[in-house]
C-alpha cells in the first residue's frame, strides 16, 4: 500500500484529502504544521507528499526545499497562491507539481496516481539500467546499448573490442591466457593464432587507458596472459 503525508493546516481540506484517498487505497498520514510535517517527511518513509505552502511554523517551499535534498519522492503542492510567479517558485524549489485551491479532489487523486505511476517507472528503468551496466573506475559499459563511457565520454568500439573488454570487465581481477581469451571471444581453438589478442588488447589499451604504456585497467601477466584490474 502505497503511503502519502498530508502537509496541510485547514482541516476541512485534510479531511476531504484523506477521506478521498483513502478510498483509492491509499495509507494516509496528516501533519498540520510545517516544522512537524517536515520532521515526518525526513524520518519516515513515504511515496508521494502533499503540500501546502503557506504554513504554520514552516514555510512550504521551504519544506519543499529540505525533502528535495534528501530524497527524490514526487512532491504535490497544492496551494491558495494562484499568480505564476507562485507556481514558478514551487516547481523551482522542487515540486513535481502544482494545484491551486479551489481543486477537484477527483483530479488530485487522478495526479497522485499519475505521479506515483510514473515515479515507479522511473526507478524501474533505473534498476533494469543499474543491472545492465558494469561501472569500474571510470569506465561505464552499457551492456543494453553496447556503448562505453570512459570518465563519461562515449568511446567508439568494434564488435570484437567490446566483445573483449565486456568479457575482461565481467571477470575482474582474473587472468586470462591468450588462448582462452581467444575461445571465449572469437569462439574458435586458437591454434596457436595469439596474435589477434595481443592486437586487440593493445587497442583495448588505447581506448581505455591513460597511460597506454603504463595501463592501469588491463595487466599483462608475464608468461601467463592479461588480468582486467579493480
């Protein structure tokens, strides 16, 4: 069940919000001043905030200001100010939104519905994205897009480069012979054709590395064969 705060000093207001809310499902918490309001929001975890600007104590933009620091919730204002320059300093202040009174309660549950919808959209993106990049020191490879980032800039990649590195990257911190790099890569027996790895991780090397001939990413194991460095 969702959870949504309730900053809000006029009582007929807060009652006609949470009655409505309620119905739709909702957990509803009330908090009638802004000093309590903003202690609730920083220490108690919830999905979306409704707030009033003008306020006891605490003032709502700067109510608004504090959450926004902190944490990344959807935040509804909804307010008696009505001039522009209202509503511009809200949203500036970091509000997802901005409803003036009178309102339609139908429609301040359709926007906290909305609200939430796409704020769970947002962070399941982020997790399909998180759980699809590898990010080691200042390289960032998205496996979805096949691109690479070195200190955030989009570096250009053949097939059979990032096909290397993205291997190298997956298992880091262990040695690979040229051999079996070149079974994993190539998906052949190597018979003894070395050579193409050696020239790829050279241009691995050059991508990737500030110091080509000092790399810090892609070690040469002497004897043994090359180690993809955390």
């Amino acid at each position: 069940m969702k959870r949504i705060l309730i900053i809000e000093d006029d009582p007929v207001i807060v009652e006609v919000e949470k009655d409505y809310l309620e119905t739709s499902g909702f957990k509803v918490d009330i908090a009638t001043s802004g000093d309590i309001g903003l202690n609730m929001a920083l220490e108690t975890k919830y999905d979306l905030i409704i707030l009033d600007l003008m306020l006891p104590h605490t003032d709502g933009l700067e109510i608004c200001r504090r959450i926004r620091q902190v944490k990344n919730i959807p935040i509804l204002i909804v307010s008696a100010k009505k001039e522009e320059i209202d509503k511009i300093r809200g949203l500036g202040h970091g509000a997802d939104d901005y409803m003036t009174k009178p309102f339609s309660v139908g429609e301040l549950v359709a926007r906290v519905k909305a609200h939430l919808s796409r704020y769970d959209r947002l962070i399941t993106d982020n997790q399909t994205r998180q759980k699809n990049e590898i990010q080691i020191l200042g390289i960032r490879i998205d496996q979805l897009s096949r691109k690479v980032f070195v200190n955030e800039k989009e570096i250009s990649f053949t097939s059979k480069e990032y096909d290397l590195l993205l291997f190298l990257a997956q298992h880091p911190n262990q040695v690979f012979s040229k051999e079996e790099l070149f079974e994993k890569i190539w998906g052949l027996d190597s018979m003894g054709d070395t050579a193409t790895v050696t020239v790829y991780i050279g241009k691995l090397r050059e991508k990737i590395e500030l110091h080509p001939s000092k790399p810090q990413y892609i070690e040469t194991i002497w004897g043994v064969g090359y180690r993809f460095n955390v």
